[in-house]
C-alpha cells in the first residue's frame, strides 16, 4: 500500500479507484482570462506516523498555488477544497490536457523534512459551449419568474426552507433561483436541495452546465455542496464532516461541469448543508442560474 493518496471528489463516480486517472471538465463559455482552475481532494495519510501535508501542481500551461493542508494522523485523511488552485490563459478553441498533482507529506509543521511524494494525473477537458457545435437541449434560465420545474426537498434539519425566483443576484436578468435556508435556533445541521428530472439527448456527448452560487448568514458554514443523479455523486465541493469553518466558495458564482449519459431520464440533486453554532439573526441562500444540458455527436 501506498504512504498516501489522493482521491478527487469532483468525479462521475465515487468513490474513484485508487489508481484510476481522474478527468475534469471545463466550459469556456464567459469566463474570464486567465481562467481558473478549483476542485476537490482527499487526501489519505497510511504511514504510521502523522504527517504534514502539502499539494501543489505541475503542468507548462498553467500556474497552481501551493496549499498547506494541516497535519493528517496516522490512518486519518482530509478533504479540502482548493478554489482558485490554478490559473491558465484562456484557450481559443476545445481542448483536452493532463495536468499532475502534487502532493507532499512531511514530518514537521514547517515542511522542511520530505518523507513522501505522491503524483497523480488528472485529464482536463475544456469544452466551448457557445462555438456552434452544440445544442441547447435545456436552458433553465428562470427568466420567465417561475421555478421551471424545480422542487424543494428538506433532507435534514429544521426550520423548512423554500425556493422561489429572485432578482438579488443573477447571470441572466432578470431572476434566478434562489433558496432561502431558515433561521432556526441552536446547533444544528440543516440539508436541503433543488432536484429536477430530465430525459437527457440521444446523443454521444451529453453534458450538464450548472451555475451555483451560495451566501451564509451571520453565524453559519457552508460545509458542502453536492450534485448527484440517480444516487450518484456527481460533484462534491467542501467536506464531509460538521467541521466548523466555510469550505466551499462564498459569494461568488461557481460552475461545474458534468458528462450525463445519454438517452436516459435522470433526477438532478442540487444538495446544499450548513451548519451553525448558536442561533443566526439572518437567513442564509443559495442560487442557481443558469442549468443548461448540451448534446453533440
């Protein structure tokens, strides 16, 4: 058995196989230049010993940060999400590379004593979904203020949140989909989601495009974000414990792309959990706009 590990949790499948190469996907669609590169990652510590962690990237086009993840026991692992851990100029035109993680342990807090090095590839696929070669089979763009289609489900927690159209913030005006999580008093969790079924395309290239975006109340963390289909994990941001601090992106709008299989009638599971410490005095929210699914052969 291998020191350590890494397993990527923005995956089709979950969980991946130890040795199985990973594979990301991108839309070039608006985004800025240079444009970023998040995910992501477990790591694993099998030595005997704890061990302070390190992961950095390795690939011509592209410049990644080096984070330090925190000591990790014996047989313990973290997970972590690395927002903006690389920036590439933005290509012209679809692409397809391997960048290489990275990731370090060491035996003191200052990482100045290697005892172990693990690489693993991962395959980025950049696609360009406004180039002409493909449809629109979905454009859940809530710009008709109506919910599209979209229901609310409380999967933990109390009070019950709710989701409506909203003009608070948005990518295509005027509204977007919002869901309001609720006040409620004490410690606890709170887990609700936005869920939809579709019948997807017949086609050889099918893909989900989802704009998300969440904001806290005063007092409480967003631990995760998840999107799954038919009970598949899809995409993980943030961790999997109660851990008290924010561990996916605040206040910005994230998008993820994800491949779905054709021909098929799937449930898309837009799941979101906060947790707080004592009672908030302002609500927290989550929106989504726009939820596009695209198709080519």
């Amino acid at each position: 058995m291998k020191p350590l590990s890494i397993e990527l949790r923005l995956s089709e499948v979950e969980p991946p196989k130890p040795d199985e190469p990973r594979t990301m996907y991108r839309d070039l669609a608006n985004l800025p230049d240079p444009m970023q590169l998040g995910l992501t990652i477990k790591a694993y510590n099998y030595d005997d010993v704890g061990l302070y962690f390190q992961i950095t990237g390795n690939h011509p086009d592209y410049t990644f940060q080096t984070v330090n993840l925190g000591l990790i026991g014996s047989g313990a692992n973290i997970t972590s999400n690395l927002d903006n851990f690389a920036s590439r100029s933005r290509p012209v035109a679809e692409t397809e590379e391997v960048i290489t993680l990275i990731l370090r342990a060491y035996t003191d807090a200052g990482h100045s004593d290697l005892k172990w090095t693990y690489n693993r590839s991962v395959t980025v696929i950049i696609i360009s979904s406004q180039d002409g070669s493909w449809t629109t089979d979905v454009d859940n763009n809530f710009d008709d203020g109506t919910v599209q289609g979209w229901n609310f489900t409380q999967e933990f927690g109390t009070p019950v949140g709710s989701i409506g159209v909203a003009t608070d913030y948005v990518l295509s005006a005027p509204y977007s989909l919002r869901m309001t999580c609720p006040l409620g008093s004490g410690t606890t969790e709170w887990r609700g989601r936005y869920d939809k079924s579709f019948t997807t395309p017949d086609r050889t290239n099918v893909f989900a495009i989802i704009e998300m975006r969440v904001a806290k109340s005063d007092i409480d963390y967003i631990n995760r974000i998840q999107v799954t289909r038919a009970g598949t994990l899809l995409i993980h941001l943030g961790r999997d414990d109660l851990a008290l601090s924010d561990y996916v992106p605040i206040g910005k709008w994230v998008r993820a792309v994800v491949p779905l299989p054709r021909n098929t009638t799937i449930e898309v599971r837009i799941i979101v959990r906060r947790y707080r410490t004592v009672t908030p005095t302002t609500n927290g929210y989550s929106w989504l706009d726009d939820f596009k699914i695209i198709s080519k052969d």
